[in-house]
C-alpha cells in the first residue's frame, strides 16, 4: 500500500502569479504548481512532487535500458582532469567545463559526459574477447558551464542524464548495440508519450560517425529540424548536407563576359547593392538584379581551445545568410563571433560592405591579399558568376566567375535551411519544424578507446582495439518536455505514466462526513495500489482546490463535496475536462477503472 500524499502536511506552496524568471509556459506551470525551484542561474531543486515525476521518467529508462541487456553503475560527478587531457576534451570543452582544483592544487572537473570513465573502467576490468559485448549505463548529475542558461530545465548548467555506452570486438557489433538502443529509445519515448521524430544529427564535440537525435516535437524547442514528406527524410539542421552545386557546363562560362569592376556608391548591404545594380548597371537580359545574384562574403573570428584564434571568411550568395548553429557545428571545438570593428582594423585590406573574394584565402597572401582561409557554400557552383565585393568602397565587381576568376579553400556547410529547400536525398523539398532535444546515439568507434588505449585479446589471442557506442538521453529533460507539450492554460496534465500519483480527491466545504467519507475513499483507494493525493486541507475554499487540482495536472480528480449529501461524487478527467457523477458504493471500482482503462467490475 502506497502512503497517500496529504496536502495538509506536503511540502508544497503553489504560486497564483507566473515566476519573473521563468519564460517557457511549461516551466512556469512546474514553477507554479511546486514542482521545481530555482536555486541559481541555470541550477533547479526538485521538491518533492517533482522528485516523484523524475524518479518516474527514471524508471521507465531503467527498465527499456535493463531489457537490453544493460547493467547500470554510477560514477562520481567530481573527476580527475587526466582521462580527459588523454582524450583532448580537458581543453577541447573550453569554457563549457567546470574547473576546480583541490586543496592540493591538483586540476579537477565536474563531468559534463563520462566516455572517459566507462572507457576505463572496462579496460581495468575486461581484457578477452570472451567478456564482450558489454553495455553499461548509468543515470547521473552533468555539469556543463552554460554561457546563457535559459528555458528551465531544458538548458541548465546542471542535469540529470542517462548515458550508456556499448562495447564491443569489431564494428558488427557496435552497429547491432546501435540497433538495440535505437529500438530501446523508440520504446522509451512512446511510454513517455510526447510527440517525437527520429533525425540524422551531427555528432559534434562527442565524436563518431552514425548518429541520431530524438527530438520532442515543439514550437519552444532550441533544435530546428527538417523533413521531407515524400521520402521520410529528417535531419537536424545542423546534420544537413547541401549537395554540391553542378559544374555550370563550359559554353556559358565561355560566354560570360569578363570580369569588370563598376561603381556602386552606397551599397554595403545586399539591397542596396540590388537597387544599385539594378539603377546604375541593368542586366544584358532584361531580369532585375536579386539577392540570389550577389556573392557575400562573411567574416567569423574563431577561438579554438587553447586560445588561437583565426579568421574565417565565408562565402554565400547573398540571399542566404550564416546559419549560427550550422557554423557552430562546422567549427567546433573552436566557438565563433562576428568579426569586429578592432578585427577588420588588424586586415586592412579588407573594405568592410564591399570585400570580395581578391583578398580572401590562404594563398592571397602573396599577392597582397589577408591571408584568411576562405570557404564557400556549396550551393556556389564552380563556373557560376557572381556579383560581389571589388574590395573598395563604393565598388563591386560583375561577372566574377567561381573557378575561372577566383578560388576557395573549400566548402562549409554553414549557409542556413530554408522552407521549401531541396532534400539532399533529391526526393521532394524539405520542411522545418523545432523540437527539443530528447536523446542522442553515436557510433563512437574507436575514438575514446584508442586515446586510454583499451584493447582485448581477439579469438586467435591478437590484440584489438574496442569499438564503442554513447547513448544518452536527458532525464531531467524529459520532465520539461513533457510539461511544455501536454498543459493547458490553467495547469499542467500529465500522461499517467509519468504524472505524480494516479488520483487527487477533493474533499471540499466544511461538513466533517465529507472529510471523513474522502478519507475512507482514499485509504481504499491506496489499499488497491493507487498513488493518491489527498487535498484535505480543512479551512481552504472549494475554488482554491479546484484551481490547485488543475495546476498540479494529475490526470485523474475526484470530488468529494455537496454531492456526497444524494450518495454520489464526481469524477473528473483532467485531459478531457469531462465530469461524471457515480454512486459512493461504486466510487473505488469507477476510480481504478479509469485509472487503469478498463471496465468497473460488475459491468
């Protein structure tokens, strides 16, 4: 028999006002209803309610997780810094990782992932062939210095996270661990019952190659997605591979005209060098000059780890812009900002609102030119001619021919997706969407396990160098996910699930029967296996506990009140907002049948 929670003695104060800091809907609502607590920038308590959602999430990634096969450990938050200078990360994380020292002066951190421990816990432990495959999980706190912590829990600098890694002798059995985690985390995110898709993702600071995201569909998600209807391809924004525009054929570039300088006064930006051009300089063809004509070039200064920092020049058409995350992708472990007003002054070569592609790459150099790497969007197709910078102010150069006037360094995929773009797989056009990011599956191969050089011994007695998976899913997450896809505009409504008992009963008014009736209700309500919440708080008014029953989005409320007087209470659906009456003799059995789905007994 489960202990009923009363709220009479619950350690619980909701909130009739939305919290300051707050700014996603279903964060207020955990906020509002005494869920969780902020305690810093980006750092939550959880009280108790929420402690019991939490745990229920937990649970439910703990069994899908031990049906695979997986034997969960924990590992401590506080950590040595060596694994992690073994492997690069102990600088590769920059200012994203907690840093401290002991009192001996010695470098630790606060884990923001543990590849590194699970790798060597298995090389101190396992050295046959014989003792793999191996999947170990655990549900443990992250700690990750965010700059800008926002939206709750999904972005914090402390969380709560499963991660499991696969181990295994050859690439045949990490893709088969990929398999059985993949269908694990389907499984997972069913029974937590968001809307979910399953996208291509980058694999970024983690390394790999194979690598999916489960994202929780949502209008407040952090990720934006895109998928193709026609082929059922989907894919983070950052994981898109543009294709590689075709070569235009020789005879039109053979009747491009040559390359000429023109002046264009005023035109910094894309729209004013298009009314130029179309003012001072119509085309040939009668066509007006757009946006998708002109070349821009962008300037990024990147700072990589260890504190180098190095100019990037990109080049888009000019209909296109930078896509931040896309860049973030490409780039890291570096992070990047715009160029400033102290970093062109160091390039003085470079004429801010009019640089061209003459002054840019590595080889330009010599010829008098930055120096800077120069990189294009792969829609700048070799034998295309471009309106673009003459690296003088107020001029631009027409019919600059990529590949017979100017070259690149290479290609980044960094130029933003918009609706209706191509799908890469060449079967319809894409659509975006936002979601938030739930779970993510590498194939880490042997990355982590060269780096601490975890090896085993094959069947003919060689040794071998062990290829691993990494499998997280956000826990605490999770819980925020939820709450911003299944709310209303008066409370939270939680799948059943996860919700923090399966029924709260109402005891409303002052008659001492009521109290007396909902208490009887309620213990036989516990004695059938039911969690239940029990407002029996004597001197609250109906109203208060009804807007309290809303807000705390338990799916399943019961009335005991005035009703109680003619032999009846009443059942409410929170999701439905439908309300029945039924007979105080038959209360129980309705009560477990809603709860459970099934008919009351007798029926």
């Amino acid at each position: 028999m489960t202990r009923p929670l009363r709220l009479s003695t619950l350690f619980l104060r909701t909130l009739r006002e939305d919290p300051a800091d707050a700014e996603l809907p279903g964060h207020k609502l955990l906020v509002r209803a005494g869920y969780v607590r902020r305690a810093a920038p980006g750092v939550y308590s959880w009280l108790p309610l929420g402690l019991r959602v939490l745990r229920k999430v937990e649970a439910v990634v703990r069994e899908e997780m031990d049906a695979i096969g997986g034997q969960e450990l924990s590992f401590p938050a506080l950590l040595p810094r060596e694994p992690y200078e073994a492997t690069g990360r102990w600088t590769e994380y920059g200012p994203n990782l907690f840093r401290l020292k002991d009192r001996k002066g010695v470098d630790m951190l606060l884990g923001p992932t543990h590849e590194e421990m699970f790798t060597l816990a298995v090389k101190d432990m396992f050295s046959s062939y014989k003792e793999l495959p191996l999947t170990l999980y655990q549900i443990q706190t992250k700690y990750r210095d965010e700059a800008r912590p926002r939206a709750g829990l999904l972005r914090g600098r402390e969380f709560i996270m499963k991660d499991s890694y696969s181990f295994d002798v050859d690439d045949a059995g990490l893709e088969a661990a990929y398999q059985r985690h993949r269908e694990a985390y389907v499984r997972i995110f069913d029974r937590l019952g968001f809307d979910y898709v399953v996208v291509h993702a980058d694999s970024g600071a983690m390394g790999g190659s194979a690598s999916e995201e489960f994202l929780a569909v949502s209008p407040v998600g952090e990720d934006t997605f895109v998928r193709c209807e026609a082929s059922g391809y989907a894919a983070n924004v950052e994981a898109v591979v543009v294709p590689q525009a075709p070569d235009v054929d020789e005879a039109t570039v053979a009747a491009t005209p040559a390359a000429h300088v023109e002046d264009t006064p005023d035109s910094p930006t894309i729209a004013t060098l298009v009314a130029q051009a179309d003012a001072l300089h119509p085309r040939a063809d009668g066509r007006s000059w757009t946006a998708a004509d002109t070349l821009k070039n962008v300037l990024v200064l990147l700072t990589h780890p260890d504190g180098r920092t190095e100019p990037l020049a990109i080049g888009l058409p000019g209909d296109r812009e930078v896509d931040a995350k896309r860049l973030e992708a490409q780039v890291a472990p570096a992070t990047w900002r715009p160029f400033e007003a102290d970093d062109f002054a160091a390039y003085p070569m470079l004429a801010k609102g009019y640089i061209g592609p003459g002054v840019l790459g590595t080889d330009s150099e010599q010829r008098g030119g930055s120096g800077i790497r120069y990189l294009l969007d792969p829609s700048v197709a070799r034998g295309s001619a471009w309106v673009t910078g003459a690296d003088a102010h107020g001029r631009h150069v027409f019919d600059l021919v990529h590949g017979r006037d100017f070259t690149a360094d290479g290609v980044i995929q960094a130029g933003a997706i918009r609706e209706g773009d191509p799908s890469p797989d060449g079967a319809g056009t894409l659509t975006l969407a936002r979601g938030i990011e739930m779970g993510h599956i590498f194939q880490l191969g042997r990355k982590y396990a060269e780096a601490l050089d975890l090896k085993v011994l094959d069947e003919n007695g060689k040794l071998v160098t062990v290829t691993m998976g990494s499998y997280g899913v956000g826990v605490s997450r999770a819980v925020a996910a939820v709450a911003e896809a299944t709310h209303d505009e008066v409370g939270l409504l939680w799948p059943r699930e996860l919700a923090p008992a399966d029924v709260h009963v109402v005891a409303t008014g002052r008659d001492p029967e009521v109290f007396a009736h909902a208490e009887r209700l309620v213990q036989d309500l516990a004695a059938a296996g039911l969690e239940v919440i029990h407002d029996d708080r004597p001197k609250v008014s109906p109203g208060v506990k009804f807007k309290d029953s809303e807000l705390l989005g338990v799916p399943t409320v019961v009335v005991v009140g005035k009703g109680l007087a003619d032999g009846v209470i009443e059942i409410k659906d929170r999701l439905s907002g439908t309300r029945r009456e039924v007979a105080v003799e038959r209360a129980v059995g309705e009560v477990l049948a809603e709860v459970r789905g099934s008919a009351p007994a007798g029926d």
